[in-house]
C-alpha cells in the first residue's frame, strides 16, 4: 500500500494488517511523525509532538503483537490526544500560558484509557485556552489550520485533532465536546465525531480545581465510522471517580453497525425554531436527511421548535470553567486570553437567581427533546449553521441576517450537551467552494448504539472516505 494510503486507512484495517505483520507498528509510527514533521508547521495541529516516546510504544506493540497478543482494541495504531486531557510525563498546556511549562504526574481517565487500548501516542493537540471557544487560536503559538483550506478555521475547541486527522497526521484521536467541540471541527473538516452521553464517559484528572460536569464529554474523532465506535468503546465505562458518570454497562457499539438503519424514526429539523443556517447548508444537509428513506427509515419534519439554548448554557458553561480556573484571574490575568477573559469575568456575575433560571431553561428543554424522541428514534439537523470561515473571522451575517459573531456559526450544537444526548456529526457533502459539510445526528440519552447504526448505515449509502484535499496528497 502506497504510504499516502496507509496514512489515510482505516484504524480497522491497519489493525488487520498489524495482525498480520504486513506493517509494524514502528513503520506506522515513523510514516505519521513524517507526516506531522512535513505539515504541523502549515496546520498547527499538535501543540506537542511525542516522537520518542511515540517510537518506544510502538516498538513494545510490536513485541506483544509478535507475542500473539490479541484482544487490545488499538495496539500499535498511532493516536492522538487533545491538550485538554493531563498525561503523566507528558507536557499538558490546556491551550494556556498559564500551564505552557505543566508536565502533570496524573493522568485523565480519557488517557488512561487510551495507554490500556495498546494505542501509541503521537502527540498533544492544538486547542483554544480551556476548550473555551469554537475556533482554535490561542497565545501559544499560530492558529490551528484546515486541511482541506489552510486560510479556513478547521473549528474547535478540538481543531487541532479534526486538522490532523483529516490531513493523515494521525489515525484517529479524542476530543472534548462541551458545546459542540467535537462535532464543530469534525463538520468543518469532514470527519465523523461523536459525543456520547453525558457521563458515558467519566471526567477525573485534570488539572483545573475539581467542578460539576454539566455539559462536557470526551469522545472520539476518525475517519469511519467503525473505527469512532472501537474508540469510544474502550473510552467509555463508569468510573468512580467521576460521581457523575453513568453506571451501566456500554453496550457493544461496533456490533450495532451491522444493524442496519431500516425501521428508524427520524425527525428532521433544518433550525430547531431559533437558529439561521446558510441557505446552502439547508440544501445539502436536507437532501442527506432523505437518504434515509432509500435506507428504509420514515423521515418526517415536525413542528419542533426550541427556546435559543445559548444563554443558558452561557451560564452554565462558563460558570463550571470559573469553578476550574477562576483563581487565575487573581493570580496571573496577564497569562489569559481576551476570550478567557470575558467567559471568567461573565461567570463571576452570574447571580444564583440567574444560574437557578438557566438550570430551569434545560429542563424545560430537555423536557421538549424528550417529547420528541417518544415519537422518534433519531433527530436530524445541520451541524453548524456554515461550512468553514478564513481563521480569525467568524460570520457575523449569514444569509443577510445578522448574528452574534463569537458563536452564530454553531447554534445546533449546544442543546444536546445541556440535554445530554448522544449528537455526532457526519460528513455528508461538500458547499460551492469546495469545503465540508456535515449532518448532526442526535439520539437519545444512552443510545450511542442507535446514533452509530445510523451513521454506518449513512455512510455505507454516501462513503466519504475516498475525499481528500489533493493538495495534501
């Protein structure tokens, strides 16, 4: 296999092959630490690059792979991990001055998880300070880049892992998805991301002061489908340190895809009653919501209509941040972001009354989301409300109507991390210029199994896994 194809192959398959010993896991490693040498400096999408440590997993993969070692789901396959997660030994900035230096003696239980799935680390990924933003710029170095435009925002708060995985710089890797973080990138870039369940899988670790997790999951961004569901199966799972996360067991998600998507009940939503979508992204996400049909689903579009979820989580969002990180405004304001900034200072005014009135406000629409999904398995809508922007200007107009600038682009997204349902994003087409588009899925709470037979059943009827920007190779 040509090394360009190999970067690009599917988790599932260079596991065949390292089974197989048609490939080692060191060759794997060394062809993905090129690939990074030659595009990170246009990209900027790992913050840190581990190629020694990279090189010494791989080689111990090998040997348990020469061993006979069989079971571990990603043994020898080269991963990447977003800034957000704290791993031992290993440099973790958080995206943040104020951390650039931290090499933590704790791991996350996203990482953890990650070292006991046998998978080889290649690197840190580029982040927005904290996660606190759509768009993946912060005061470490250079924004974060889009494979398939490099002058456009790949998104955020997980950029960095939607532009290497998207430009063969890894074969799969995790993200954080607290309004969006890993849907966001993965429509901007072409990718299939999921998060699941609030509290599918556990948060502890991190270097931030301990705070209640309202809206955040870590999950998984990749290529197919199939190889989304082998990593958030090792990803996902109780853990008592995480009072919060869920204790039943996981079903199997890679035995749902063969499922099918035959006898689903969708419900199809162009803006959920508040949000402006560019006209084209209508188009091209309402024509992948009708596939489902020729996939022998009913697809209906009910009268749904949603309060705008954004002041809300607002609320919500930036006070669990304040909890982590608002003693930094104290001790080192200097280091933050302008955009840190202003999510802390908005977070410190914040009255009871108000956060009391923003937890009431998601029930009440969680309540409505929960009225639907009586009548359907599945809720469809667009990703985001355009495809990707130039880097530093997000739409502040979008088909002539006016929005807020900051976050008009993602209106979709956040209900379903306030609400807790499983949401992915899948590629399904491409706008005029030549850029992404992706379709949200949303299932309900604790159905990550329903979301990912739809998706492989979407992506067997439209694959997508043979588009790549040609100028990448």
């Amino acid at each position: 296999m040509p090394d360009t194809d190999l970067l690009y192959a599917p988790v599932y398959e260079l596991r065949e092959m390292l089974d197989a010993r048609e490939v080692s896991s060191v060759e794997l490693t060394e062809l993905y630490l090129r690939r990074i040498e030659q595009l990170n400096p246009i990209l900027n999408a790992y913050l840190t690059v581990t190629g020694e440590e990279a090189l010494a997993a791989a080689r111990a993969a090998d040997g348990m792979i020469e061993n006979g070692t069989r079971g571990v789901p990603l043994l020898g396959i080269p991963i990447s991990v977003k800034d957000l997660e704290a791993t031992s030994g290993i440099r973790s900035t958080m995206g943040s001055l104020a951390f650039r230096d931290t090499v933590p003696d704790i791991d996350s239980v996203v990482w953890e998880r990650v070292k006991a799935s046998g998978a080889v680390l290649l690197g840190k990924t580029n982040t927005p300070e904290f996660g606190l933003q759509g768009t993946t710029e912060n005061r470490l170095g250079e924004p974060s880049r889009n494979p398939w435009n490099p002058e456009r925002t790949p998104g955020g708060s997980s950029g960095g892992a939607g532009a290497a995985v998207a430009a063969g710089m890894c074969a799969i890797a995790t993200g954080t998805d607290g309004g969006g973080s890993i849907r966001n990138p993965s429509s901007f870039c072409g990718l299939y991301g999921i998060k699941p369940t609030l509290g599918r899988v556990p948060r502890a670790g991190g270097l931030g002061r301990p705070s209640p997790n309202l809206t955040s999951q870590s999950g998984p961004m990749a290529r197919t489908v199939r190889d989304a569901a082998v990593l958030l199966q090792a990803l996902a799972g109780h853990d008592p340190r995480d009072p919060a996360s869920m204790r039943d067991t996981p079903q199997d998600f890679e035995a749902a895809l063969d499922n099918g998507a035959s006898g689903l009940r969708i419900a199809w939503s162009a803006n959920m009653g508040y949000a402006v979508i560019d006209p084209e992204v209508v188009e091209v996400t309402s024509r992948a919501a009708r596939v489902f049909e020729e996939l022998g689903c009913v697809v209906d579009e009910p009268d749904f209509v949603l309060d705008d979820p954004v002041p809300a989580f607002l609320n919500i969002f930036y006070i669990g941040n304040y909890v982590s990180y608002g003693h930094l405004l104290d001790e080192c304001p200097e280091l933050l972001t302008d955009n840190t900034l202003l999510c802390l200072e908005h977070a410190r005014n914040v009255t009871g009354a108000d956060y009391a009135g923003s937890i009431r406000a998601v029930d009440q629409m969680r309540a409505r989301v929960d009225d639907l999904m009586e009548s359907y398995d599945l809720l469809l809508t667009p990703t985001l409300a355009v495809p990707a922007f130039p880097v530093g200007e997000p739409p502040s107009t979008i088909g002539g109507v006016d929005v807020p600038a900051r976050g008009g682009f993602s209106p979709m997204t956040r209900p379903f991390n306030l609400g807790g349902q499983p949401a992915a994003s899948i590629p399904c087409g491409f706008s005029a210029e030549g850029l992404p588009i992706g379709l949200q899925i949303v299932g309900r709470r604790g159905e990550e199994a329903t979301v990912l037979r739809a998706s492989a059943a979407f992506e067997q009827a439209r694959p997508w896994l043979q588009h790549r920007h040609p100028e990448l190779g």
